[in-house]
C-alpha cells in the first residue's frame, strides 16, 4: 500500500483491487498508461487516518527541507495558556513577519506559495487590531489564536522549503507538498470559522476581510489540482528509461521548468539535496536514489562529470562560515563546482580547475566537458587573468581556499631562503644564471604571499622591471608573469607602475612571444584594478595592442585581452581609443564566431561602449541591431541577457534604433524572455517592452 504525508495526518491510497498494492509515484510505471493509472490510483480511494496525539507547544520545531513531504505532528486542540494573552499575540505578529520574509520560490510551488503569503497578509489586519485593542481574550478566542499560531507557523517552515529546498525533491513530491498547502489552509479556516469577533472587540471591517478569507480557504479545499501531468510523466520516463541519450530532449525540457540549466543552479542543488540525504539519515531510501539519479543526468547534459553525490560531496567550509555567500559563476570550475584554484585553458577555450580537467582527459576524454567540441590539441594553459581575479575576490570576502597540496613547512622556508639569491641572479652577467633565477621567482612569487612578500623585501621589484626589456624572449616571459603574480598583492599594483613597469610591459604585448603577449594582457588587466593606472595604461599606447590582441591572439590571448580591455574602458577616454583602435569590428567578428564562444564577453564591452553618449553613434548600427535581435532569439540565456541590456541601453537613447529592432521581429521574443529569462533578462526585457510600446 503507498501511503503520503499529507500535513496533519498520514493518508493511505486504497488499491482498487486490495490483492494488488498501489504503486508509489516514484517507482517508475511500464508504460504512460500504467503512469495514468497509477496518478489515478494515488488520487483515488482515500482513507483518513489520524496520527498519534502529542501536546502542542506555541513553539515548534524548526524547519528542514524535508518538512514539505512529512506530516506535521497531528495534535490534540490546545488547552490551558501557555503563555499570556499579550505574548501569544506578540508570537502571531513574528509568525507572520518571518514568513513573509520569503519572497522568492521554487516554481513548481510558486503559485501556492504567493497565495499562501496573500492570505496571511489579509489575516494580519486581525492579529494587529487585536494587539492595538488588548482585549481579555476568552477561552475560545485564545484557543482559536493558538491554533492560527501554528497554522502560521507551518506556513512559516513551507514557504522556507519552497524557498531553498531541493526543486528536484519538491517537483517530484509535488503532490505531497501541496497536501501540506491543504493542511495550513485547514488549520486557519479551524481558527477563523467561527472566531468571536464581537467578543475580542474587533472592527466590521475587519470582521467582513478575515470572513472572506474563511470562505475563499473553504473554498480552496474543493480544489482538484494536481501536479503538472507533462512534469509528472517526463519524470517517470526518465526514471524507467536507463538509455542516457534517448532522454536527452526530455532531460533539458525538466532542466529548464525546474531552473536546473546553471552551474550555480545545479551547485546549489547539489547542496540542498546533500542537506536533504544528511536530514533523512538512512530513511526513504528509494525516493532518495531517484533524487539522485535525477541529478546526475542533469548535470551530465550540462558537461559535469560528477556521480558520487552521498559520498563526495560536502558544503565547503567557506561556504559553511557565510552560506549566504555569493559566488561568481565564473569562478566555479564546470566539472567540480567549486572555486578554482588553479583555472586552466583548453583548446575550446573553456576554462577549468587543472585537476578536475587533467582527470577527464587521464580517463581517456578528447572532447570539451561543458560543450562536448573535439578537442584540437590537449595543452593547458593557466588562465592568470582569471586566478587573479579569484584571489582578488576571496581576499574581499575574507574566503580561505585550499591552494592544491601544500608543501611540508620547512620545504617551502628553504625556499623561501633562496628568494634573496635569486634576486641577485637577475642581475647575473650570465643569460642562463638570469634565465633560471627568473624562472624560479616567477614559480615562486605564484604560490603564496609571504614569498612575493620576500621578493619586495630583496629588491626583486626593480631586478624584474629592468629584465622585461631584455631581447630574450624566455626571460621577458618569466619576469612579466612574475610581475603579474606580484600584482595580485593591492600594494604591489601601485609599486609596480611607479617603477615604470607599464611601458615595459606593453612593449612586450606589442612584440613578445604568444606566451609573453597573453601573460603581459593578464598584468595590464590586473594592474588597472587601480583607477590611476587605467588612465597609464590608455595614455601609454596599453588600448590598441590589447585591441590587436583581441583580433589576432589564441583563444586565451583574446579571453585575456577582453578581460583587460572591459576593465580599462571604465575610464572614459579610454574608450575613445578602443574605437580608434577598430574595436567594434574586432566585437562584430567575434559576435560572428559562435565557436570562439565569447559572445558574453563582446557584447558587455560593447555595453559599455554604448554607455557613453559620443561611442554611441559609432556602436548602434542598423547590422548591429539586427545582430544583437538574432541574439536574442536564438543565443543562450546569459547571451540574450547581455543583448536585451545593450538593446536597451541603444533603444532609449535612440527611438529610430529600437523601431529597427521591433522590424527584425524583437516582440516575438521578448514576451517569452519575461516570462522565462534569467531574473536580470526578465527586467530588461519588460523595459524592452514597455520602450517598444512607445515607439510603435
């Protein structure tokens, strides 16, 4: 027999045939048939059975993700005062307060959610008045408070679930969750119908708003719905069907309505159903395996090579210290989903945590993980531009990673030791002496701060700047990534431009190596995070080989360029220098190359660009309209995000622009964008639709 929890009680699904037990909604049907049958079946013959009774407390325990499935502890009516007529009241007005402090849900409970926050702020009109009046409240009146306590409450630990719980849990226990809906709606209407108004003095206005809600609760419990047949049977289809690929098309389709397409969606994910297996402790072990399951394939559509979720994965302790921690997407390696420590690139020009990569392709892998692209050669290049900004970041939010493997202390004071030498070797009348002292400095000053901090100390400062012009290609590439890695440190970046480093280094992105040109982008990116030297590195000649670069480099040599070029043309003449430099043609090509995969990259310098009144005329082209709408139609969602913000940014600026834009067909697409778009996409787009009705 399969029974659910439904809010107060447990409720038992009758088998039409009592020799043939009633299959459970997560144990996967033969046929779509059989699936039609069993959802009947589940809604069908229902038997009530009441739970023990346990004393209620005004305090209930506190919430769990699990608590959407499980029943409440069913209970007795309250009797006797707990606590005072004041208190008790007070307790209603934070019962309220806190669950309305969730305004963000899980969708497949969205609907349920904001209807439930609805009604409990047209019940607080009741509980104000009652504390403002402070009336003597009856046994009655007491009692049914008690009750509207809990039902607020339960309310409070459901829309918490619905809030951060597991979606993957939630959608497939959908129908169990809205019986907990149920539940809260009984409670309340228990509270409500028949509350002696008269005798707790409250106004008829009042009295007509909480009537009303009775009624609508009473109403709410004649309904039928049930979960969405389409989720309901692609669920099933996924769990009876072990062949991966013919799923795949189903698999996206649940991705996208449960808003599991992200990395940083399907990280959080992760951790909530960690959160959920810890909370069950051994218990509904099928129903967990199926979470599982579920997981995993999409997180194999999304390019993540991860399976071992009950043993491996575990919330990060900079993650336990500050939960709420935000994390940049960009920083989360695809395969492990957690921060980079040493991001590498490889030929499709995606980058990666070094070890999570060099595992893929150890096993054997010669494609990309996140976008299945053969791979044209299996070199890994460090993304310093990228690492840079991770340090930068963590140093911010007082984040602690670990660096890879740490050495033994007295390995890495030895080394330490040989700093002061090696400093001196630079200034060798021998090339191989400066050669290898470079080389090791450059190691050195990448592992942690107390050697860059040595490097200072000795004088290695000055000793580097003056080999960056040595004509050896070898030494000029050590010492500019030794100087990047210095740059990491806020200090070194202000030290590093008074030394005169800057002209240096744009000489060496002029005519360098590929190495010593990729390396020498990462250092100007890194050094302009100080407004001075965003307007140096423009004065001196930094724009135009960076915008060379762009045009020209490997896929990492643009990716660093494009980072270092967005940071620069935050100071306004700058930007006039990248548009002498030819960037706009350099962006349209790379707009052009969906290979290359820098769409987002193009189009956010290109919102900056357009941001100023004097680039606009040179940005917003008739082509480039048409461009960014074909984006939109057909681009990613953090693509359409970026080219509904340069759309906009255009459109107001310039009505004949956006009537282009609605002539290549943008209204086709917005609607569907507001309603399914990443949050920021969704807001662009209304503005787009709000701009267009007053062009048109």
């Amino acid at each position: 027999m399969y029974s659910l929890f439904l809010g107060d009680c447990e409720w038992q699904s009758i088998p039409w045939n009592s020799a043939q037990p009633a299959k459970s909604l997560l144990s996967p049907p033969r046929s779509l048939l059989s699936l039609r049958l069993c959802l009947c079946h589940s809604l069908g013959g229902i038997q009530r059975i009441h739970r023990p009774m346990l004393p209620w407390s005004v305090f209930p325990r506190s919430a769990s993700v699990s608590d959407a499935a499980e029943p409440e502890a069913e209970t007795s009516e309250p009797s006797g005062r707990e606590l005072s007529d004041e208190a008790l009241v007070e307790e209603l007005l934070t019962a309220v307060a806190s669950a309305r402090s969730f305004q963000e849900f899980r969708r497949s409970q969205r609907k349920e959610c904001f209807g439930l926050l609805r009604w409990l702020q047209l019940v607080l009109p009741l509980i104000q008045e009652i504390r403002e009046t402070a009336p003597s409240l009856t046994d009655d009146a007491y009692r049914r408070l008690a009750i509207l306590g809990r039902a607020f409450q339960a309310a409070r630990r459901l829309l918490r679930c619905c809030h951060d719980g597991s979606k993957i849990f939630l959608a497939l226990e959908s129908e169990a969750v809205l019986g907990r809906f149920r539940a809260v709606y009984d409670k309340m209407n228990l509270a409500l119908d028949g509350m002696p108004y008269s005798e707790i003095g409250i106004s008829d206005e009042v009295k007509e708003q909480v009537e009303l809600v009775s009624a609508q609760l009473k109403r709410s419990k004649k309904r039928t719905d049930t979960q969405d047949m389409e989720l309901s049977m692609d669920f099933m289809m996924i769990l009876q069907n072990e062949d991966g690929n013919a799923d795949r098309a189903i698999l996206e389709r649940l991705a996208k309505k449960l808003e599991l397409q992200s990395l940083a969606d399907l990280r959080a994910e992760t951790m909530a159903i960690k959160k959920l297996i810890n909370e069950r402790n051994g218990q509904q072990p099928e129903s967990t395996k199926h979470i599982i399951e579920l997981l995993n394939k999409f997180k194999e559509i999304a390019g993540i090579d991860e399976k071992n979720i009950l043993g491996d994965v575990s919330i990060p302790k900079y993650l336990e210290k500050c939960p709420s921690l935000m994390i940049p997407n960009d920083f989360l390696c695809p395969i492990s989903l957690e921060i980079m420590t040493d991001p590498i690139i490889i030929a499709s020009g995606r980058t990666y945590e070094r070890r999570s990569i060099q595992k893929w392709l150890d096993a054997g892998q010669r494609t990309c993980p996140k976008t299945q692209q053969p791979l044209a050669h299996l070199s890994l290049a460090p993304n310093f531009a990228l690492k840079n900004l991770i340090l930068q970041w963590c140093e911010k939010n007082k984040v602690e990673i670990q660096m890879g493997e740490s050495e033994p202390a007295t390995e890495q004071e030895e080394r330490k030791e040989d700093i002061p030498s090696l400093v001196k070797d630079l200034s060798s009348v021998h090339l191989d002496v400066q050669r290898k002292a470079a080389k090791k400095i450059r190691i050195l000053s990448k592992e942690n701060p107390e050697n860059r901090a040595v490097i200072l100390e000795n004088g290695g400062l000055p000793a580097l700047i003056s080999l960056v012009s040595y004509p050896d290609k070898k030494i000029q590439e050590n010492t500019v990534t030794a100087l990047l890695n210095l740059s990491i440190d806020e200090t070194s970046k202000v030290l590093i431009a008074k030394g005169g480093a800057i002209p240096l280094i744009i000489e060496v992105l002029k005519n360098g190596s590929v190495e010593g040109q990729e390396n020498s982008a990462a250092a100007l990116f890194s050094l302009s995070m100080v407004d001075e030297n965003k307007a140096a590195i423009g004065i001196l000649g930094g724009i135009a080989p960076l915008v060379h670069l762009l045009r020209d480099g490997t896929i990492r040599g643009k990716k660093d360029a494009s980072t270092a070029i967005f940071n620069l043309i935050l100071n306004h003449p700058n930007k006039f220098r990248a548009i002498e430099a030819g960037i706009v043609t350099v962006l349209l090509k790379i707009l052009g190359d969906k290979k290359l995969g820098m769409i987002d990259e193009a189009l956010s310098i290109f919102l900056l660009l357009a941001s100023h009144p004097s680039c606009r005329s040179e940005v917003g082209s008739t082509s480039f309209i048409e461009i960014l709408v074909q984006i939109i139609k057909e681009g990613t969602p953090k693509n359409k995000e970026c080219a509904l913000s340069v759309l906009l940014e255009l459109g107001l600026n310039n009505n004949s622009l956006m009537v282009h834009a609605l002539g290549f067909g943008l209204n086709e697409h917005l609607s569907d964008i507001a309603k399914t778009g990443t949050s920021r996409a969704q807001r662009k787009a209304n503005s787009l639709i709000q701009l267009s009705h007053k062009c048109s």
